[in-house]
C-alpha cells in the first residue's frame, strides 16, 4: 500500500487509502489493535526523544477522538492537579455533584460536555475562592458566563487546559 517517490528514493505511504481498504476488511479491530500497539510502541520512543513531536501527535490523535473537550480521564488528571488559593488541591466538586449544580441551574450542554463543565467549575473554585469563598451559586454562574463566551469558539475549557495550564 506504498508508492515509491523516485526523487527521494523511499516509499511513501498512503494513509488514506489504507485507511478506506481497513474500512471495508472484516478483520478491521484486529488491525487497529495492532496500529495501536505499533503507534504505541514508537510514541514511548519519541516521548524521550522529541517531547514536542510526542505531545504534537498525542494531541491530534486525542482531538480527533474527542474534539476539543474533555473526555472523563483527561478531566479528572486536570483537575487532579489543580493547586487550589484555599490550600487543597484537586477537586472541589466530584463529576457527579458538578452534573448535579449545572442541572439545577439549567446549565445547558451544547457548546460544551459534562467534562468540560467539570473542569471550568472546579478551575473557577481553584482560583478564586478569595473573592467567593463558598458561594456556590458564583461559581456556577462565573463557570457558565466562562463557557458560554461568544468571543471565544466552542472548545474552550479543553484549549484553555492543554495551551495555557500545562
């Protein structure tokens, strides 16, 4: 499934069309298995070797799962790394109580998922509790206006986090 560049004297390979052929074979999770531990294999590699590549390749491979949001895992290794201005760190509101607030108070998941709203709550809590203190109702409103944004497009929280933070 390659074509030989003359000028360059290596074969270039063809994702696409390996990609359209994989589609259509009856044993396609098997070879995705194996592109995966092979992928695997050589992105260890390239972690210790070009960081920047690593993290260049982990990123497209994960948004073009996921989109720019959040997924449950890379929340919860978000916000478990937050350094909170009360002196915790971590999370202030679990997934669940954070679903809990956004559906009492009509917080509407269309630009954003659970995961990105889990993150946003706990972040807004993280760094402003000097100004809050324990008023949940702020925080629900400042994680909304932050997400509802109509200067910034869809995919915020997940760009904020993965731009900026880390």
């Amino acid at each position: 499934m390659y074509y030989y560049d003359e000028r360059e004297r290596e074969p270039i390979y063809d994702m696409g069309r390996m990609i359209d052929e994989l589609i259509r074979r009856p044993d396609a999770k098997n070879i995705l298995r194996e592109w995966g531990d092979c992928l695997e294999e050589n992105l260890s590699r390239m972690k210790t070797k070009n960081k920047d590549m690593y993290e260049n390749v982990i990123g497209d491979l994960y948004t073009s799962m996921y989109g720019e949001h959040f997924d449950e895992h890379s929340a919860m290794k978000a916000v478990e790394s937050m350094e909170n201005v009360d002196g915790t760190r971590g999370e202030h509101w679990d997934i669940d109580q954070s679903i809990n607030l956004a559906r009492q108070n009509n917080v509407p998941f269309a630009d954003f998922n659970e995961f990105d709203w889990f993150y946003v709550l706990n972040m807004m809590y993280s760094d402003y509790y000097k100004v809050f203190g324990n008023d949940t109702s702020a925080y629900v409103k400042l994680a909304k206006a932050w997400l509802e944004d109509p200067d910034v497009p869809e995919g915020k929280a997940y760009r904020y986090y993965s731009q900026v933070v880390k």
